[in-house]
C-alpha cells in the first residue's frame, strides 16, 4: 500500500516576517532572568585531594583579587571533574593541581576548550617535570606559592588585555572569539547593533543605575575591594566620568566586556546607561577634538593560532570588534601586550594597525578622560567595522594585521540594516527592545521585557494596545499557549484607539484562528483588517497590505485552496519586490510558502529553487539558527522526499528539530510537527517501528495543545493507521482509521487504507465496499487533478484479480492506464498496464494486450520485470502472427526477441529460451536452418543447469532430432536422441505411468534412428527397452491399460517393430514371442472395441501368417500349419474379396500340412 502521510500540514510555512510561526533563541539555551554566578571572565579552579588547601586558597584569594572574583577549591578529582564537564561556557579556567592528582585528572581535561592554562604545584618539581611534554597547557611546575602566583598573575593580566568582547555563538553552546568575520555573521551583527543602538537612544532614569549596581553587588557580594568600588561607583558617578570607570581595572570594564562577547543581552541591559554614557562621551571627543587622518594607531595582543589563520584565509574580508575596543598611538607600547611569541603554539603574537579615518566610525583619544592619562589611548565604540587589508609575518616573531576603518561590510545587509533601523530604532523604548527580540526568535526574553514594560507603562498610556498585541504574538508564535495568546488579542482589541492598531489586533486574531483550525474566522478578521488598512492607505501598493495578503494565503493553503492561496502569495511577493530590500526575510518566507505550493502541485524544480532562494536570503539576513531557516530546512526535507532521497530528508528534518528544539516548549505544536515529520520520513524508508514513536509523541503533544477534533490529530490518527499497517499490525490500523473519521469522514485515504487492511485480512468484500466508498468521495474532483483516484482503482483491482472477476479488474486497471504520467505514479501505472496485457492475453485479445505492454514498458519502472514484459509482447504478437498468418508479426515478435537477448544481461536459463522462442519464430517463416542453430543454442545454455530445464530441453531436443532425422542427419539426429531420452530417464517418477509411455514412445524413435543407419543391435536395444517401460506401466495400472484403445495400439506397435526387428536379427524363437504379444493385444482390441473390429482381424490375420513362417524357419511344421490356420481363419472373417491374398492364405496353410505329413 502505497503511503498516505499527509504533506499538508508537515509543511511550515511561515506567513511573513512579522508575524513568523517560530523563532528561536541564540543567546542563552533556557534564560534565567534572576540568577547570574560568574559574569566575569576568569576562575581559578585549585585541585588538591591530599591536603586542605583552603587556607593556601584564602590567602592567595586575597592576593588576586584585585584581578579575580571566582576561585573554587576541590578536594576530590570526582568533583573537580563534574565541574570541569559542566555548563561553564563563558569563563577561561586556570587550573591548579597537586602534582599527584595531575597525572590522573590531566588526561581528561587537557584538551576541553574551557581549560586556558594548567600549573602543577608539588614537592617534587623533577618527578612531574615529563608532563610539560606531554600537556602544553601546562605553564611551569612549582613547588613555592610566590612563583606560582606570579606566574598566575602574569598569565591573568595578560587573558584580560587580550580578550575583545566578541563572541560567534550557536545554539547549543558559546565559543568566544577575538574577532568576528562579517562575511558570515553580518547577519548578527545587524541584530545585535539594532539593540545596542536602542539602548544608547532610549531614555534612562536612575532605575538603570540602579539595576547596573545591583548585578554588581550580586556579583562580589563576598569581595571587599570591589564592594568598595562600586560604592565609590554609586556616589560618585556621572556621565562624563564614563571613559575612566571604562578604563580603571574595575568591575565594569570586566563585566560588561564579557556581557558583550558573550552577547548576554539581560546582563547589557542592565548596564544600558553606561554603555550610552561612554558612547556619548566618544561621540562628543570625536567632534570635539579632531585626529590627524594620516595618523596610524596600534593594538598588540596575543590571538590563537586558529584565529589568526581565520583571519589569514579573509583577507579583504570584514571583522568586527563589538565593544569599546582600545588602541595606542604608540607601536612600542602596543607591543608591550603583544609579547615575542613567547607563548607559542598555543598563542601568537599580534599587532593590529589601522590609519584614522575620521567620520567612519565613532572613536576618540581618551587620553584627558581616561583613568590612565599617560598611555595616549585611543577608544572605538561598539560595532566599528574594519576590513582586513593584510597580514605580514615580521622576523618569525610578531604578525602585524593591517586594518582599515570600513562601513560597506556587506552592501545588501546595510541595505537591510538601513530599512530596519527606520522600523525599529525610530522609537527607542523598551517595547522596541521586545519586539526586536520577538523577531530574533528571543521568545523567553521577549516576554521578559515586555513584562518589565508592562511594570513601567501607566494604566493607560497608549503603547498598551501595542505591548497586548506583542503579548499576544509571543504566545500565539513563541509559546503554542493559544488560550493566553486570545486573551491577550482581546485585551489589546478593547485598547485599540484607532483603526491602525485595530487592523493589527485583529490580523493577529486572524493567524491564531488560522493555527487553531478556525478558518472561516479567520478570513473574516483578516479581511475586517484588510479593509481597517484600506481606508488608512488607499493605495494598495504598501507592505500593510502584503502582509495580509500573504496571511489571507496561509489561510487557504491550510483549508487545501491552493489555487487561490498561490494567487495571494503571488500577489504578496508582487508587492513586496516593490518595496522591501533585496534580503528582506518577508521575501524568504513569501519564498518559502510558494515553494511549498510548488511541492504540493508537484513542480518540484520549481520549488527546490524557490527553497533555495529563501534559504539564501535568510542565511543572510537573519542568525544562522533562526527558527525560519529551520522551517525552510524542513520543508526541503518534504520536498526530498517528494524526489524520493529519503537519507537528504531525515537529515534535514533532524536538523530542523535541533533548531526548533532548542528554543521552543517542549510541548510546542511546532515540535509536534517535527515528530510527525520524522515519523513520516521513517515510514518512507519503512522503519516503521521508529515511525510509530515519532508519530505517537507527536499524537501526544497535539492531544495535550490541540482540540480532540483538530484536524491535525485526525492527521496523527491516519498516519498511524499506515505505520501499524506496515508492522502487519491490522486491527490497530483500523482503530486509528475509524478515529481519524470521527473527525474527518471526508477523507478518501482513510477509507482506502480501510481497504487495504480488509484485503490483508482476506475479507475481499469489505475491502471492496471501503474503496468504492473511498471513490466516492473522490468523484467531485477531476481524475487529472487526483492521483489518489489512481491508486485507489488500482488497489481495487488487484482485489478483483484475487477474486478472479476478470472483467471488473479490466475496467478498473483501464481507469488507472488513461490516468497521466503527471499525475500518477509511474510504478503504478507501468504495474496497471502489466496486469491489463496480462488479462487482454488470457482473454486471447492479443492486439489489446500488445498495447498494454508497450505503454508498460514506456514508464521503464523497475516494480515490473523488463525481460518477461518484452517477452510477453513478442509472444502476443506471435499470437498474432498465427491467427492472421501475418509474417510481419512474426518479424516484429522476432525483433523484440533479438533486443532481449542484446540488451539485458541474461543468464544461461533466460538464454536458453530466448533462443528457443526465436527458433520456433524462424520456423514459422520457414527458415529452418536458422531455427535449428537457435534450438542448438538454446540446448547447450540450458544443458548448464539441467535440473532447472529439464522439461524445456526435452522438447527442444526432440524438435532438434526431427529435424535432423527430416535432413537425414542420422547421426545426429540419434544423438539428441539420445540426450532426450536421458532427460526424460533423469525426472523419471514409477508412480506416474504416463511417464513410462513416454519413455517407451523415445525408445521407439530412438530404436527406428538406430534401424535407419542399420544398427540392428542398437534399435533391438531401443525397442525392448520400450516394451520393457510398457510392461512396467502395465503392471502398475492393470485396469487402464488393458481397457484403454491407444494403450492398445501403441503396445501392439512397439512389439510388432521389435518383432521386426528379431527377424533381421534372425532371431526367430523372440520373433514368435513378440508376435504372440501381438496377438494377445488384439485379442483385447477386438473386444474393447468393435468399431475397430475389421483392422483387428487384419492385423490378426498377418501376425498368424507371420507366426507360420517362424515355425516353418524352426521346422516345427505342425505349429506353422496351426499358424497358418488361424490366419486363414482372421482372413476369413474379415470378408476380403481379395484372391490374391485368400490364395496366399490356403497355399500357406496346404505347404505347412504337406511338410507336416512329411515329417510324419
């Protein structure tokens, strides 16, 4: 049975760019708005299981704390390891160990990214120094606390001027790294600096201060010296004091570059107000004291080697620093943080240096404002986006990166960035914030921010109805809470003040309706507001009414329009290629919906490349794990199993589920989808075990979300039905069959399946009854239009063919033969043609059948044996070629039997009686030479596997013999003779006595070959060999063959020819024997029937003549005178008017009485 699973709601097509079903996160995996440990960048993890090393920790805690907050200490490897394997994904682990433990723990961790630098502290400094070799993370084996610590120290100080707050970052984990190719995330960087850039414009109160010194405190609770600085920070801090609490070694430098890189947006928004205050303070010194455009300034540091060959392989590419990232007018001071390449291989040392360009970015020479005022340090503001002009390795000691100050990373992004800011960051407030991260897929902290807003609106301040509408897109698109999403639209539909927001609130309405299955509702609301948007904006042609349009779409793509639905989509991206910029994500999305209509009508390069057009916009516009890219990664999966590449399907499927996972509930409707579409794709590779798990966690979740009526639970129900079908699990598969009906009892498929199911179970009738039920439901649409009508007839007809009601089959498999190749599987119809001829043939209807196997074998489908469909169409038109003595049928019989033999591979079986066929063909148009070297050819194949062809090789080495004898070829002819008769001895069987006639018939024409080249002995061998399988036959069926005519005759034959052949071999004495077997059979003749009583007495009559000349040879005159008696007596009898032979009669019988009277 052909699979069912519905592709109609495996698709997930996103509506448009603001209102796209599912985003996901790419912050942090699961939020935790109340709880921050470590939010700086470095622990001290210390190691001892032998010793207390608290009071060593305690002392040098005090010694670094000026550097670091978060020393931990272990006294068990177990622990330290459980830590060690953790979420700890933003800290730079310097860890200390015993010299003991180290030999344990170090094979475990020295190669986790997390571990920056290891340092042994032992007694034995010579016992551990082999492991330096071993790790080369390890920094030096001590056995004295103070060069421990300044060791420590030295490497810390010099982590923390290396680290640039940038961070790449996938869902699943972070990976920190100096810098950021833009070729690849300009994407996120757009996103990223649309945030920051509202955080900088929008307004600030003391509450942001606040909420900065409060995660602050959080943090060094426990820490004395930053305590006091962040009082100091709370009573003395004012804007312009910004750039020296940026550059002081202090708590804000630390957190908030690592709240950068680490692109922490709850930590950064926390300190909103300070990052404003220092981007101001920048931006008023840039205006306010000009730089020398021909001025160079300098950055060193030390950059991994992976990094630098990053950046070795993007020359001319763009990178971004995003953060306040600091640079010195002097190149000695620069290589100062640089080093000699002293920390090789881990490490390389680097000097960045750029030319001014004053007016490309906002930077300034901090020198008067900075906490440090004699290090000449110049400051870039976040995001300042350079190219990568070269890279020179200088003396096999330092790598100096020429940068250059650039805006045009990547021209069709700003483009975007440009259209976007106009949206997002013309209004700066923290409702704009929400919405950013709603678009971004941010759904956690989405809710989070809207929350706070939600705090700090006044009861009836009018971005309320705005801040509902959002509530409710959250819930609707982030959360599957569909119930919370409505309440929140209603709120919003109460608060809505103009005609504006009411034609958003009540399109959200609409897509909510249209997720629930609602969709008459939500026509009508998308509609009340497509006319709301009409009167504000008479003109047709604005992104307003594209939306709506791409809703309206969705709409009926779900009610199964898609005629209609393909005509707004087409309507909506007419539009919008008007108005948007080239990577717009509304265009992925309006993309994507086309290319899943595509899929639907079976275009599939169409929609492939459609796929492939949103994927490209969207790698580029939005994160690379946002939820639509996922959605089009789903889609393309479907779209491969359409083509039937069903390992490319579940990889993308797979991929897809990670995306969605990572961000969405875990009882989403959208991951029930994905569980369904997983469970689809194993049914396709008939794993159905594995599909009835995914199917059944995906019936789980929408039984927990949905309506026990919505239409994708009947879909979970049907889906099932056909996996439970392919474990032979039938009564399960019609449970889910009728619970798909209670809900839907339109659907054709379940009652085909149901008819699938009764055949398996043999009960034809019922199965019969299920798919002319399933017919009917399919009669409204047209043949041409429904490829399940196809399927359906032919799974009728296989079941007529079962019953054998031949007629009744032939029509249905008619109705399948005239359904187009375009709509209609190709294995089925070559399959429907199969059957077709091969009833046309029984039915000796050959012209018909001729046609049907043509077209079968026209779909060139590997579900029907190519070799026995040429075959059945040579024969047909053999058939043919007889009934109308047409040579030309026989000629095109002969021509497709040629094409078998040089065009498929055969083995020496097919051979065989392809060559035989084709022999019998040339016998038919009287070329007999031709067909004797093919009956030859066709022997010595099939002589190969003799037990296989035995039946086949018996007849064609009979045929092969007559003609041989017809030409004389005595020899040869006795030969195949021969070889028959050995066959026919190999499959003999002594309990069927048909088996011995024929034996005895071979050995007859054996013996008369033999006759014919005068080798008496060998036909006398022949003969009584056939006499000998007669009698046999005789004894083992006494009644038959004693009653039985041709019985008769034959015995009567075979012992005549061997009498015969005793009197060339002048063997009287079994002459006469012969000859009274003879007589004895007659006997029988004449009484079995009397019609053939006159040929009886004749016979009879010559045998006794013949009886008395073998008694005359023997000189036994007195039985030759009783011969010739009886033989005048038959002759008699029989009423001859011939004198001639009466004569002979008499004279016989008075020779024998006058040499009898002789003798006496």
């Amino acid at each position: 049975m052909s699979s069912e699973l519905s592709m109609t709601e495996k698709m997930l097509p996103a509506s448009s760019f603001t209102s796209t079903s599912i985003r996901p996160s790419y912050y942090i995996r699961e939020p935790n708005f109340g709880k921050y440990d470590n939010i700086e960048d470095i622990t001290v993890v210390w190691l001892d299981s032998h010793s207390n090393v608290s009071l060593d920790c305690f002392d040098m805690k005090i010694r670094l704390r000026y550097l670091i907050n978060h020393l931990l200490t272990f006294h068990s490897i177990s622990t330290c390891l459980e830590y060690m394997n953790s979420d700890i994904e933003y800290e730079k682990v310097f860890f200390i160990v015993s010299g003991s433990d180290s030999e344990i723990i170090l094979p475990e961790i020295h190669l986790s990214p997390k571990i920056h630098f290891n340092y042994i502290f032992c007694n034995d400094k010579e016992k551990y120094e082999n492991l330096s070799q071993t790790y080369s993370k390890i920094r030096g084996i001590f056995n004295d606390k103070d060069s421990l610590l300044k060791k420590l120290i030295s490497d810390i100080t010099s982590c923390l001027s290396n680290l640039l707050p940038i961070s790449i970052l996938s869902q699943a984990s972070v990976t920190q790294k100096s810098l950021r190719d833009l070729s690849n995330e300009s994407a996120r960087f757009m996103w990223f600096q649309m945030l920051i850039e509202i955080l900088i414009k929008m307004e600030h109160t003391d509450e942001a201060k606040s909420d900065l010194i409060e995660i602050c405190r959080k943090q060094y609770k426990n820490d004395l010296v930053q305590s006091k600085r962040i009082d100091e920070f709370e009573k003395t801090y004012t804007a312009d004091k910004a750039a020296s609490w940026y550059t002081r070694d202090s708590f804000v430098y630390r957190l908030l570059n690592k709240a950068l890189r680490t692109e922490n947006i709850d930590i950064i928004y926390k300190f909103r107000s300070f990052i404003a205050d220092l981007h101001q303070q920048l931006s008023v010194l840039q205006s306010t004291e000009p730089i020398s455009t021909d001025e160079f300034l300098y950055r060193g540091q030390k950059l991994p080697i992976e990094e630098l060959q990053y950046l070795q392989k993007n020359i001319n590419g763009y990178l971004s620093m995003n953060t306040f990232v600091s640079f010195s007018r002097s190149s000695q001071a620069a290589l100062l943080f640089a080093g000699k390449g002293e920390d090789r291989p881990q490490l390389e040392s680097v000097l960045f240096q750029t030319e001014v360009n004053d007016g490309l970015a906002i930077f300034a020479n901090i020198e008067n404002v900075s906490y440090y005022k004699d290090e000449g340090e110049f400051l870039f503001t976040i995001g300042s986006v350079f190219r990568i002009a070269d890279i020179e390795h200088i003396g096999n000691i330092i790598w100096v990166i020429t940068l250059v100050i650039d805006t045009n990373a990547n021209e069709d992004v700003e483009k975007l960035s440009k259209y976007l800011k106009k949206y997002y960051t013309g209004e700066c407030s923290l409702l704009k914030i929400a919405e950013i991260l709603f678009q971004i897929g941010e759904y956690d902290r989405a809710e989070h921010y809207c929350k706070l807003c939600n705090e700090q609106l006044h009861v009836d301040h009018q971005d309320r109805c705005r801040l509902n509408l959002l509530f409710g897109d959250i819930f609707r698109a982030g959360k599957g809470d569909f119930q919370a999403a409505e309440q929140f639209y209603v709120s919003a539909l109460k608060l809505a003040q103009d005609s504006s927001l009411r034609a958003s609130v009540l399109a959200g309405l609409g897509r909510l309706e249209d997720e629930t299955g609602k969709y008459e509702a939500a026509l009508t609301h998308l509609t009340e507001s497509f006319d709301l948007n009409l009167k504000e904006h008479p003109n047709t042609t604005n992104e307003i009414v594209a939306k709506i349009y791409a809703d309206i779409a969705l709409v009926y793509r779900h009610k199964l329009d898609f005629t209609k639905s393909l005509e707004y989509y087409n309507q909506s991206l007419e539009i919008n290629l008007q108005l948007l910029p080239d990577l717009h994500p509304s265009l992925a999305n309006l993309y994507n919906n086309i290319a899943y209509l595509n899929t639907v009508l079976g275009k599939y390069d169409e929609a492939m490349k459609s796929y492939e057009t949103s994927l490209k916009i969207q790698l580029k516009s939005l994160p690379k794990t946002h939820p639509d890219i996922a959605t089009v990664y789903n889609n393309m999966a479907i779209l491969h199993e359409c083509n039937h590449d069903s390992q490319l399907a579940m990889e993308m499927f797979c991929k897809s589920l990670e995306l969605f996972s990572a961000v969405l509930p875990s009882d989403h409707p959208t991951i029930a989808t994905l569980y369904h579409n997983i469970g689809a794709s194993f049914h396709e590779i008939k794993n159905y075990p594995k599909a009835i798990t995914h199917l059944e966690k995906a019936l789980d979740l929408r039984k927990k979300i949905l309506p026990l009526t919505h239409l994708h639970i009947a879909e979970s129900y049907e889906s099932l039905a056909y996996s439970y079908y392919g474990v032979y699990d039938y009564q399960k598969t019609l449970d889910f069959c009728n619970m798909a009906l209670e809900i839907d009892p339109t659907r054709a498929a379940l009652h085909e399946c149901i008819g699938e199911t009764r055949s398996k179970q043999h009960d034809y009738d019922g199965a019969l009854v299920a798919f002319r039920k399933a017919i009917d439901l399919c009669n409204p649409l047209m043949m041409k239009d429904n490829r399940l009508l196809a399927r359906i007839h032919f799974s009728m007809a296989q079941v007529l063919l079962t019953q054998e009601k031949l007629d009744e089959a032939l029509e249905c498999y008619k109705t399948v033969s005239l359904v187009p190749l375009s709509y209609a599987d190709q294995d089925t119809l070559a399959v429907a043609n199969m059957h077709l001829a091969d009833i046309y043939t029984y039915k000796k209807q050959f012209r018909l059948a001729i046609e049907s196997y043509k077209k079968c074998l026209d779909y060139n489908s590997e579900c029907v044996p190519q070799v026995e469909m040429y075959n059945n169409l040579a024969a047909n038109y053999f058939e043919v070629g007889q009934e109308e003595a047409d040579e030309e049928y026989y000629r095109k019989a002969l021509e497709i039997r040629k094409k078998i033999l040089n065009v498929f591979p055969l083995d020496d079986q097919d051979l065989g009686i392809t060559y035989s066929i084709i022999g019998t063909i040339y016998y038919k148009l009287n070329e007999y030479d031709l067909c004797l070297e093919h009956k030859e050819k066709a022997r010595d194949h099939l002589l190969k596997n003799v037990s296989m062809n035995n039946d086949i090789l018996t007849n064609i080495c009979e045929s092969i013999a007559s003609f041989y004898e017809l030409r004389g070829e005595m020899e040869k002819a006795i030969e195949n003779g021969e070889l028959l008769l050995k066959l026919q001895m190999d499959k003999f069987d002594s309990e069927n006595p048909k088996n011995l006639d024929i034996l005895a018939n071979l050995c007859n024409n054996l013996g008369s070959l033999y006759h014919q080249v005068q080798n008496i002995e060998k036909a006398i061998e022949c003969v009584e060999q056939a006499v000998t399988f007669e009698r046999i036959a005789k004894i083992s069926n006494p009644e038959l063959y004693d009653n039985n005519f041709e019985i008769l005759q034959s015995q009567v034959i075979t012992c005549g020819n061997l009498a015969a052949l005793y009197e060339e071999a002048e063997a009287t004495e079994k002459q006469i024997i012969m000859l009274n077997r003879c007589l004895e059979i007659y006997s029988k003749l004449v009484l079995h029937s009397q019609q053939k009583t006159d040929l009886a007495l004749a016979s009879m009559a010559e045998i006794f003549k013949m009886l008395g000349g073998c008694y005359s040879k023997l000189d036994d005159h007195h039985m030759a005178f009783k011969s010739y008696q009886q033989a005048l007596y038959f002759f008699i009898q029989l009423g001859s008017n011939n004198e001639t032979m009466s004569n002979e009669y008499k004279e016989n019988l008075e020779n024998a009485k006058m040499k009898m009277n002789n003798k006496s």
